[in-house]
C-alpha cells in the first residue's frame, strides 16, 4: 500500500526532528519537501515540560518555520480534555515544569503550586518533572486521597536528550501511582490516539489520509495505530531496527526508515 494519498504528516519531535537542541541530520530539508510537496505538517510530542509556543519558537531557530498551532503537546492536550469536562473554575495541582503550568492556565485551570490537606483540588495533572521531590509527591498523594482525579500527560518511561536519555514523566507517574495504590484515571498522552485525532480533526483529514512518524513503538506507532493512522517508525530516537523485529503486530509500523530523508524517498517514491 503505498502511501501517495497522505496529506497530513504528523512528526514526534525529541528523537524524530531534534536531539536535545540538535537537529537530525536530513529532518530540515524533508520537513522543507514536504511542505512544498503540498502536504500539512504538524509535530506531536508527550513532552510536557515546555508549552507550543516554546516548541514553535524551537523549531523556527532551527529553519523548520513553526506556530503554536502546528503543535500538539500532551499539556495542551490536557488542558483541552478538562477545559470540555469542567465547571469553570476548576483547580489543578500540577506536577511538572513551565509548560505543563501555561497550557493549564489558558485552559482557565487554577493551577496550584503548593496544597495542603484542607485544599479543595479538582485534578492532579502528572509530567516530567526534574525539580520532583518528596513534599511533592506527598501533595500529590493527599489531594487524589481526598478526591481529586489523577491524570497523566503519559507515561514515558524515558526520554532522549543529545547525550543520553533521561528518565521520563513515567517515572513520576509510577511513584505518585504507588502511594496512592491506583493508575491514573486518564493518560491522554500517547499511545492513545487522543493527539492525533485532534491533530486529524483541525486538519480536515481522515486516519487514510494521515502518516505518523515516531521513534517508539510501544508509544509513537501503537497510537497511530489505535488512531488507525499509516506509521513510520524512525531509528533516530528510542527504537531499534532489533526492537522492531522483537514487537508485537500492534505495535508494527507499516515503514522503517533510519532517518527523515528516507521519508523523503518512500513517499517521493509512493507518489510516483
């Protein structure tokens, strides 16, 4: 099945388009050739740390020229998902970085820094967070004691920075989730298709019409799949060819490619 009909490109970025503040070799110029070949690119990433204008700003210093609207970040995406099931207002306790907390606030949350255990808090949002500490997660642990929904922007076990990879907001998630003895009510990150499918939707496309291109299997390519999107796993991130091999048919993309530029070539060569 080649993939001549695809009109939208949603790429990851960390591992996918950068490492770190490094741009993979190849991924300006295909992002460049796609453009000009008439498709819309969009970037979906789990990394809740910084916020879409962070990310645009981001991939415009590297001559990838971006706007907040061409991303999606998990905390956007979090943001949304309370923004359409919430009674304004609403609290928020969140454990994560700046952009967790900006996405959260234009989404008209009132986000808690510090609680106590007579704080009313409707949600406790979960990310990447490289200041965690104790006092954290025990304020963490008494707000979801006492009723708030504990939600995760994903559970990414690690994530990949220039020299090596870091551990990820799964970590986090994990050791909030055993002090309170339950997983997290909603994970809106991937694998779920949640990004994508808004992505598909201000897009106009359908799942046929879409090619998601990740790093991770058990993430990037499982959520493409559950959005019934066409996938390409890149072996410039997390996954190897080896992992590949070794993965369950869920979690199979239907193109390996060892970077951007053999993109270029598959869909330059699926359009011919």
């Amino acid at each position: 099945m080649g993939g001549s009909n695809i009109r939208l490109v949603v790429l990851d970025l960390d591992g996918v388009v950068y490492l770190g503040s490094t741009p993979i070799a190849g991924a300006v110029e295909t992002i460049r050739w796609l453009r000009q070949s008439g498709r819309l690119v969009k970037f979906c990433t789990n990394n809740a740390t910084r916020s879409r204008q962070h990310y645009a700003e981001k991939l415009s210093g590297m001559g990838i020229p971006s706007t907040p609207s061409d991303v999606v970040t998990s905390a956007y995406a979090v943001g949304l998902y309370l923004r359409q099931r919430s009674q304004q207002p609403f609290t928020v306790l969140a454990v994560g970085e700046e952009g967790l907390r900006i996405e959260l606030s234009a989404a008209g949350a009132t986000v808690l820094e510090r609680v106590d255990v007579t704080t009313r808090v409707d949600y406790v949002v979960v990310g990447l967070d490289r200041a965690f500490t104790y006092q954290k997660l025990e304020m963490a642990f008494h707000a979801i004691r006492n009723g708030a929904e504990f939600i995760a922007t994903n559970r990414d076990a690690a994530a990949p920075m220039e020299k090596k990879d870091i551990p990820g907001a799964g970590a986090i998630v994990a050791a909030i989730e055993a002090a309170v003895g339950q997983p997290p009510a909603v994970v809106i990150g991937k694998p779920q298709p949640t990004m994508l499918e808004l992505l598909m939707a201000e897009s106009d496309v359908t799942p046929a019409m879409t090619l998601f291109v990740g790093d991770r299997l058990e993430t990037d390519v499982l959520a493409g799949r559950r959005a019934g999107t066409r996938t390409a796993c890149v072996l410039t991130g997390i996954a190897s060819a080896e992992d590949v091999r070794r993965a369950p048919p869920e979690m199979q993309p239907d193109v390996v490619i060892a970077n951007l530029r053999e993109l270029k070539e598959w869909l330059g060569e699926a359009a011919g």
